[in-house]
C-alpha cells in the first residue's frame, strides 16, 4: 500500500469513527507502508458517544506533508442548490451562436475576444497560459536559489545563469570552435569515423536504448528512423511554399556570415554557386528523408539480430565499432553477439539505400550542415539575429523573451531537482486525494464501456478488462521525486563548476545523458516508478508499462480546479484521465498486452471490427479542411489521439452521469443559471481547448502534430456522443449531430 492509498483510508477517518478507540494496527492490518519517518497530527479531537471526529489530519512521510480539512472536504459534501461563480466561463460563452453548429465558438468567442495573441507568442491557448505560469514560477525557483543549495541543485543553477549568460552576451567563440570542428573532420575517412567524432550527432537514424517489446522488464539496444529537418507536407504542399521559402533565404544569410567570418575562405567563400550548391544537397538529402519517413510512417514492422550481424542490413556504418564507443566500460563485452532491434524495418532500409546513393560531395555538404547546426546556439548575436529575423517572417512573432527558452531547457535537463522545488512551493498535495478518486471513477466507467461493449468476443473482452484494470496511474508526481539518495546517485558522474564554459557543459550533460541511456541495458524496469517531469502541462500514457501519469503541472484550472462542483472537474481532466486510459486500446496500445509486452491478445473477427471502426475516425477526421487554410488534417497520423478523445469523453460522459445519479450535488453557475448540469459539463470541456493560433502555427501543426486542432478535439469528439447531442437538443443532420458519427470504445 503506498502513501496516497493510506491518505484516502485515513480521510475516510475524518468525517467520523464509530469506535470506542482507535488502534491503528487494527485499522492497517496486514498492509505494507512505503513510506518513512510516518506521523499523524489530529486537531479539536472529540469522542462522544462512541464517535470520534476531528477538525484537521496531518500526515507527514518522506519528509512530505499532507493535510485533510474541513475545506479539502468539500468536493464530498452535500452542496445542494450551490451557486458557483466562475465567470471565465460564464463571460466567454457567445449565445449568438448556435451551439448545434459550432459548440466550440459558442464556448469559446469571449475568450478568444478578450486574449489575442501577444506579439511574442506563436499562440495563446489555455494551454500555453499555463505554461507560461510554470515558466514564469521556475524562473523564480531558479534566480533565487542561493550558491548555498546541495550539490545537485548547484548543477542546476549553474547551467540556468550560463544559458542566461550566452543567450544576453553570447561571445564568438562558437565560430572558432566550428572551424576547428570542421578542420579536425576532414580526417575522417568514412562516415563511421565521422559520427564518433561527432557523437551526440546522426545521420539519418541513430542507435538508442528502449524497453524491449516482447519484455517489458529489461531493454535492448535499437536502431531508430532519425527526424528530417521539415516534414513532406512542407516540401510538397504549396500551402507550405512561404515557409519553404523564409527556409531557402535563412540558410543563404547563414553561408554569408559563415564565409564574411571565414576570412582565410578555408571552408566557406563568398562564391553563391557554392552557396546554392550547399543548401541544395542539405534540401535534396533532406526532403529525400522527408518523403521515406512520410511513405513508410504506419509500417512498424521490426527485426532483430545482433550487432555482429548489421552490417548485412545497414553497410554504412562499422556497428561494432560505433556501439563499442557508445556502451559504457562495464559493458563493452560480447559487442558483436548483443541483440539489436531495427524499428520501422522499412524507413531504415530506404534511409540506407538513399545514404548509399548520395555522392560524396552531396554527402559533405550535407554533414557540414549537422556540424553548423550543432554549434548553431554558440555562434554569437549575429546568428541568433537571424533566427528572430526567420520566426518574424515565417510567423509573425516578435520580441520573444530567450531567456525563458533557458527555463525550459533548465525544466527539460534537470526535471527532478526543478519539479521537487516546484512540489514543494506550489503543489496542493491534498489534489491528489481528489483525483484518485476521479481516476477510479473515470476507470470504472471505461471498464462499464468493455461490459456493454457489443462487437468484441467474450475472451478479448475479458483480456481488454483485464489489462485497464492492470494500468498503473500516478498522479501528480512520483516519489521518487523526494528521494535524496537516488538524486544524488542520479548525478554522481556529471561534474563541472561555475568555470566551465556553457559549451562544455553542455557537452558534458549531452554525454552523461547517453552515458546513463546505455547503462539501462543492465537494469530491470519497473512498473513502480515513472520517470517523467512533474511541471509539464500535460498527460501520458507509457504502452510499454501500462502506466499512465497526470502530471502536477496540469492540475491547474481550467482543467482541475478543487473549489469546483466535482462534475465540472470530470469534463475536464477527467476527460483527460479517459483520454490516457483509452491509450491502452487505441491504434497502437492494442498491440500491448497488460503487462506492456507486445502481445496478439486479440480475437481475429473481434481484430476486423476494430480495425473497422477506428478507420470510421480516419475518414471523419480526414475530409476536414481547416478554416481558410485549404489544409486537411491527416487522419491517419491524428489517429491515435482522435480515438483517445473520443473514448475518453465517452468514459467521463459515464462517470459524470453516475455521478449525478448518487450525489445530491446540485449547482448553478451564476450567468449561466438557464442552463442544466450536463449544459455546463459540455461547456467545462470545450473551456479548456479555448484559445488563439497564428495561421503559420496552425499549418505548422496540421503538418507535424499527431492531434487534431484543438476546435476539432471539441466538436468532432462531441458530434459523436449522442449525450450532447440530447443535451443541447440537436437535430440529426446538424453540424454537432451528423448523420454518420464514430465510436470504438
């Protein structure tokens, strides 16, 4: 039993015991704590009558303080006929809108109205709001953090005022150590010799570490499909074609400083047929890469062999001599004989194939290019100039504040120490009493959803409930976070000094990073723990493990707000706690058995109708064309996260509705107060996906986001449920109630 469970046995001590005395032994029999140094404090005790109740409970462990009050207890108590005021919502609904033809404006106008887009941003959403407020409260964790702190949060704090430094003064160091980059890699005889020399570089796909798909408790080394630099949508469509060209006209200004600070002309002349010549091989290898990536994208078949063997799928590159310098001492034994899995078979190969048909000139261009690009960020005011120059062109944004891009990346490297001080100062941990009751609640419907479910045979249905039943969630954080021991242990062997040069820490951090990567191929996972940052606005959903996590960053409002009638909290992260559990059974979940092992647990016939009824998504999803952008979203790609949508309002639509049934919860929302629960359930869903995007930033989306554009991840999502549809009293062949919907779980 672990902390929070023991939390929610004790809050159930808080209302009343009918005991004449508490023995806590007997209350905690048989279960195990994990947890250390546990003590309870209990204020204006009272036993009378043979019940015992009082006012507050403290609970301290791990050197973690909980509280339960009267006020914490509000969420479970009988607020019949409440009036809540929460006018963010009530002032941004537009009832000059039919909300059968478009729920999301009708929610969302009088936000949008009253927060258009900061000349800095790229969009203004709920979700970026938050953010920005994460950004905004680390930045004060870390600008007043004293030289004083442990050694690990002194690792933190000096990379922070390094970044901050380079980013305000960068100096021109960065254009020496490019050309004695570039100088020492002309030595290189093959590409084998070029990537050891440039070891946190690739070329085309890359050599990692990831759990193995057929056991989930250990890890193997894999060969991965690298990123292209832009998409296929953004070389072949022509709604693309101002971006491609801000691109073309940015890397012409790079190859002019380049060769104005190049004043020898060792690497780079003035001469444009070179220019030309140089972005045209990084464009061809790249859009070739483009195009590959795009063509095999929903092809997941995979091989695996041993290193010894690569060289008969993948020639270019000597493996045993590249994993041998990658693996840590301890594990460079038996290199040839260690299993290899090649991910995406078929990317891999044409990404081989075309590596093998570029010409060697083509070739050193292109590498030339990874090389700039890697020193990109240490190339002084002038380069960083023309980045803001490209983002202003390309989409309108101006006067960005770079030093937050060093709060995030402090967030990104440091995620335990930052989200530990984060906890500590601004988490509410009693949100997390609240939400694992709203997680059961959501899971427990879904599970009601496999029951009734009417096209799966019994077996399948029975594995389907076995495995939500199996996932493990973690809510807010996990508390490993706290733990001194393993922090310190985490960052043993990454060491630099207020001296170091913000190059080299970098360089350090990059290294330790695949250092610690590669050590897992001797460690057995568990599916106890979940390594992921607490201050990221978001949610997950690990098929590996089947484990899924809310993170702390994300119980904010407008998506978790305690003060709340408790429905409006199940529209909005309970819907998201729906959207991470229905990850389990989606276009790639279901592959993955409970246990997060690849596994066929499927029924053949039961396999055809889900295959059938998640290309119902890919249709609806993909005929839509967006706003006046004249570009459709790609339903296959949004497929995945279209399915989670979908089935996890399905299951937040059930559990509100219980909830209504066996609660005496009733409310009104001042301004709102012609309208029924289930009006401001819908409402509360659509509230959180409010928000403001540039047209570039849309189009950016529409080409590389898996998700569908947050106005269709409201009204798509509840033109499928004929909940509101009935609610809102819709007519069949309205907008918000087509003739044709989709539904898998």
């Amino acid at each position: 039993m672990d902390l929070d469970t023991l939390l929610l046995l004790l809050y159930s001590l808080t209302v009343q015991c009918y005991c004449k005395k508490i023995n806590l032994l007997s209350v905690l029999n048989n279960i195990t704590l994990r947890a250390d140094n546990l003590s309870l404090h209990m204020k204006d005790v009272e036993i009378q009558n043979g019940v015992m109740s009082f006012n507050d409970l403290q609970v301290e462990a791990d050197g973690v303080q909980y509280s339960v009050d009267k006020r914490s207890e509000q969420h479970s108590s009988d607020v019949s006929g409440r009036v809540v005021h929460y006018p963010e919502l009530a002032k941004s609904i537009d009832r000059s809108i039919d909300p059968c033809k478009d729920f999301y404006s009708f929610v969302c106008n009088g936000w949008i109205q009253s927060h258009p887009i900061p000349e800095d941003e790229f969009e203004y959403t709920q979700n970026e709001l938050l953010k920005d407020t994460m950004i905004k409260r680390v930045k004060g964790i870390l600008e007043t953090m004293p030289p004083s702190a442990t050694r690990e949060d002194n690792l933190m704090r000096i990379f922070y005022h390094k970044c901050i430094r380079n980013t305000l003064q960068p100096d021109n160091n960065g254009m020496s150590m490019l050309f004695a980059k570039m100088r020492s890699m002309k030595r290189a005889t093959s590409l084998t010799d070029w990537l050891l020399a440039m070891k946190t570089e690739t070329v085309l796909y890359d050599l990692t570490v990831s759990v193995d798909e057929n056991n989930s408790s250990a890890n193997i080394l894999q060969i991965v499909p690298g990123s292209s630099m832009m998409s296929a949508r953004i070389y072949f469509d022509p709604a693309y074609a101002r971006e491609l060209v801000a691109t073309r006209d940015v890397l012409f200004k790079m190859l002019a400083l380049l060769s104005s600070e190049d004043r020898s002309m060792e690497f780079f002349t003035p001469n444009l047929f070179e220019h030309a010549r140089r972005i045209e091989s990084l464009m061809m290898v790249d859009q070739a890469m483009a195009k590959i990536l795009e063509e095999t994208e929903f092809n997941t078949d995979s091989i695996t062999m041993t290193i010894g063997e690569l060289h008969r799928t993948l020639s270019t590159i000597d493996w045993v001599r590249y994993a041998t310098a990658f693996l840590p001492s301890q594990l460079r034994y038996s290199v040839a004989s260690r299993p290899v899995r090649i991910t995406k078979l078929a990317a891999i190969q044409r990404l081989e194939d075309l590596l093998l048909s570029i010409n060697d000139q083509t070739l050193s261009d292109y590498l030339d290019w990874k090389i700039i690009f890697h020193y990109g960020d240490f190339l002084g005011k002038n380069f960083q100039l023309l980045m803001e120059e490209f983002t202003s062109q390309v989409y309108g944004v101006t006067g960005i504040d770079r030093t937050d891009d060093c709060v995030s990346l402090t967030m990104n490297t440091f995620y335990d120490i930052a989200g530990r001080h984060y906890l500590e100062r601004y988490f509410n941990f009693d949100s997390v009493l609240i939400m694992k009751e709203l997680v059961k609640d959501v899971r427990a419907a879904f599970l009601e959803m496999l029951v009734k479910n009417e096209w799966m045979d019994p077996n399948t249905k029975k594995r389907a409930r076995q495995k939500a039943n199996a996932i493990r969630d973690f809510i807010g954080y996990d508390s490993g976070v706290f733990n001194e021991t393993l922090r310190k242990k985490r960052y043993a062997h990454l060491s630099y000094t207020s001296s170091t040069s913000y190059y080299d820490i970098m360089m350090a951090i990059h290294l330790w990073m695949q250092e610690r990567a590669f050590l897992r191929l001797d460690k057995v996972n568990s599916r106890d723990t979940f390594d992921t940052s607490v201050m990221e606005v978001n949610a997950f959903y690990d098929g590996n493990k089947n484990q899924m996590a809310i993170s702390a960053g994300i119980l904010q409002s407008p998506f978790f707000n305690a003060s709340l009638p408790r429905l409006l909290n199940y529209a909005a992260i309970g819907v998201v706690a729906g959207h991470e559990i229905t990850h389990a059974f989606d276009d790639s979940g279901a592959s993955y058995d409970e246990f997060g092992n690849k596994n066929n647990w499927w029924d053949e016939a039961t396999y055809k109708n889900f295959e059938r009824k998640k290309e119902c998504f890919d249709h609806q999803y993909g005929k839509i064309l967006v706003g006046d952008l004249n570009v459709q979203i790609d339903g296959r790609r949004t497929e995945g996260e279209n399915i989670a949508d979908n089935g996890g309002m399905r299951a937040a639509i059930r559990a509100a509705l219980r909830l209504s049934k066996g609660s005496s919860e009733r409310f009104t929302i001042a301004g709102l107060e012609d309208f029924t629960q289930m009006h401001y359930f819908f409402m509360n869903y659509a509230f959180i996906w409010c928000g403001n995007s540039r047209r570039a930033t849309l189009l950016n989306k529409l080409a590389n986001d898996v998700h569908a554009p947050d106005r269709y991840r409201v009204n798509v999502v509840l033109s499928n449920q004929p909940e509101f549809a009935e609610t809102f009293e819709c007519h069949r062949g309205s907008p918000m109630f087509p003739g044709r919907t989709c539904t898998l779980w």
